[in-house]
C-alpha cells in the first residue's frame, strides 16, 4: 500500500502550523493529495446559563470561525509547493462532537497529520489525536508542537513489543520504512526475560525482505517506556517513531495505556501512531 491520501487538522488558533509544514512536506516527498479539515467548534451555554438563549451570538461566532478557518487555509496555500494539491473542508459541530466528527472523517484517508497539543499536561488532554487514533482505524502522524521545518524519513525507530498494536502499527508505516536510509528495531528487555532471548528478530527479517536497512536493537528495562524510546531517538538522530497506541474503552471513553499517554505528553519528534 502506498500513501496519497493525507488528512491535515486545522484549527481557528492555527496551533497546528508545525504539522502544517510537516504535512506539505510528506505530501510533496509522497506525492499525496491533502485535505484540510477546519475545526469550527460551537461552545453551548451550560445549564446554569440565566436568560435568553444567545442564538445570534453563537451564529456569528461560527460564520467569524469560518472565516478564520479559510484565511488560514489560504496563508497555508500561499506556502505549499505547487506540486502538492489541496482541498478544504468544515467540520462543524457542537463541542464534544467535534472530536468524534473528526475521527469518523479520517476514516477515509490514508493517515492524518495532527499536531500535539501544547497546553496538554497530562497527554490526556489530546481530544483530536485520540479521537482519530481510537476512532478512525487509520494511522496518525503525531508532530511535536516544538517541531520545526519538514518531514524527515531517512531514519526510522520502530518500537515493537510483538504486539497487535504494534503490527498495526509497522504494516501502515512500511511505505514509509521503504523509503528510510536507517530503520531500528527497538525492543526493550522485560526484567526476567533469559539472557539469551532477543526478541524482534523475525520482524526485521521480515523488513529485510521488504529491501528496508533495518537493524535491531534492545534497550535495558525501563519502568517508563516513553522516556526510554525517547532517549535512545535523542541519542541516534532519528526523524521519527512508529508505535503503536495502547488504550482501553470504558462507558464507550478511550482511556489511554501509560506509554501513550506519556508519549503524547513528552514526544520530541514526530510519532506515527496506529490503533
């Protein structure tokens, strides 16, 4: 499978412009189609709102979001190489819905480019990203609100503990992986695993054959995996990560697993994720 069909976020705040510029550059470097997706969210009043329903204010708060949303869509195409096409499009919906609006959306893309949330303190806080990872089966392309300048593939840190998420995860990668100089394999070593088991040697045969540089590496035990993944990125120069996002549903909320949640609260450089 090969990636030409990119869902790029778009918010009012134009947070999200170091995914904008990642986005470009990818659909430039994979020759993808872009879609924009302007969020203009509607806040209702709560309950304890006394007197008459603002109606117009909240009509002329949508029309002026619209209209922000289009602005920054046109500074964006001022930008974009012309060899990356575009198009755009409003997702409206009364706060709350916003999210689940979103991740039925990306559905019908390749993968989404979302941006992590700034003001996120907890990894919790970020509604989009889990909304389309936990409600999209598709993949998502996660860049650090701290990243500058475009997509790089060359090097690749494939985090794999031999798990559904993390296959997932590797399968919607590989167009990428095929394209990097340098692929690690990185697992990280259970406390009582033997001294002599190296596990993930079958996954990188498997990449081998696939005509992918990839290598294996296994990390010490690690109580925080994040942390652990992140280190051993900072320290080889890697572009990106590719894993896979652990959570569980309850009362039909996603919550996320520890190495996710603390992923998308510390990440440093652009992880692609799956579900």
């Amino acid at each position: 499978m090969s990636i030409k069909d990119l869902l790029v976020v778009l918010d009012v705040e134009d947070k999200q412009a170091p995914a904008h510029r990642f986005a470009l550059s990818l659909a430039h470097q994979t020759q993808s189609h872009l879609t924009f997706a302007g969020l203009a969210i509607q806040y209702v009043a709560p309950v304890s709102f006394g007197g008459e329903y603002p109606y117009d204010l909240m009509a002329q708060a949508m029309e002026q979001a619209r209209t922000t949303l289009e602005e920054n869509y046109a500074r964006i195409r001022a930008y974009a190489p012309e060899d990356a096409p575009s198009d755009f499009l409003v997702i409206e919906a009364v706060s709350g819905l916003a999210n689940a609006r979103l991740g039925e959306l990306a559905r019908h893309f390749d993968m989404t480019v979302i941006g992590q949330e700034e003001d996120s303190s907890t990894g919790d806080d970020n509604g989009f990203i889990v909304a389309t990872l936990f409600g999209s089966g598709r993949p998502v392309f996660i860049t650090p609100y701290i990243h500058q300048g475009p997509a790089k593939l060359d090097h690749a840190i494939v985090a794999w503990d031999g798990g559904l998420v993390a296959a997932r995860a590797l399968a919607a990668a590989m167009p990428l992986l095929e394209r990097a100089r340098r692929v690690e394999v990185v697992t990280i070593a259970p406390s009582d695993a033997p001294v002599d088991e190296l596990p993930g040697f079958n996954i990188t045969r498997h990449l081998a054959r696939h005509g992918v540089p990839v290598e294996l590496r296994q990390l010490a035990p690690a109580d925080d995996v994040a942390a652990a993944l992140l280190s051993h990125a900072a320290e080889t120069g890697a572009d990106y990560l590719v894993m896979g996002a652990y959570g569980h549903s309850r009362f039909r909320q996603f919550m996320l697993g520890g190495a996710t949640r603390d992923m998308l609260r510390s990440m440093t450089l652009p992880v692609l994720m799956a579900h």
